[in-house]
C-alpha cells in the first residue's frame, strides 16, 4: 500500500524547525534528530532539511510494491525524473504533473525502527 511516509520541509535551522514544528504538530524527536514522529496515531513523520526541497516521500513494503506503484503512478501523469542515483538507492524520483518531485521509497532495506532517510537529500 502506497502511503506519504514522510513530508520533508525545508528549513534554515533544524533544532529551531523541531523546535516549532514538534510544539505545533505534538510530534515527537525521533532517534534521527532530524525527524520527528506523531506522538499518537500513524500520521506521516516530518523530516527537516536544510539542504533539500519541501516533498514528499512515499513509501512501500517491498521493491516489487514500489516498482508497481511507479508505474502506477507513470500512468497517472507522473513522469520519472533523470536523477544521479546512488547505487544503493531505495528511492525513485518522479514528478506530478505540475512538476512537482516526489520520492517512492522502498522501506523493506530498513529494519525495524530504523527511519527511512531522506531520498533526494542523499543524493543533491
């Protein structure tokens, strides 16, 4: 199931967006001091970046699941964006049909509890 597992926002200070960002979602810092997580539910995390555009991350169960929705996604209007990617990327970039990027990321590399980092950060 394809989900926003993340919206990341671009901000000048980390700990003072946290800072912001945590009082006024009731989110909580999460391991990553970069993310903060819904202190109830199953909202998306919010990941700050200094360096990164506003987006956001989709995430799926498996590399079949996200290939699939890729293409899904290709039939929708979305288009795939040449990107450098690293080559143990579990991300692929696409854009809406506004040109806006997003990132469908892969989440079955990371273990259990392990926040899912930031795709296009990693390779900008």
């Amino acid at each position: 199931m394809l989900r926003i597992g993340a919206i990341v926002l671009n901000v000048s200070d980390t700990e003072r967006g946290s800072a912001f960002w945590s009082a006024a979602l009731g989110y909580e810092r999460s391991t990553n001091p970069d993310f903060l997580e819904p202190g109830e539910g199953t909202a998306p995390s919010v990941h700050l970046d200094q360096s990164d555009r506003t987006h956001l991350d989709l995430w799926t169960d498996s590399a079949e699941e996200q290939h699939a929705q890729v293409e899904r996604l290709v039939t929708l209007g979305a288009d795939r964006v040449d990107w450098d990617y690293p080559e143990d990327a579990d991300f692929v970039v696409l854009t809406d049909p506004d040109g806006t990027l997003f990132c469908v990321v892969d989440t079955s590399a990371h273990s259990a509890g392990e926040q899912t980092g930031d795709a296009t950060a990693r390779t900008e």
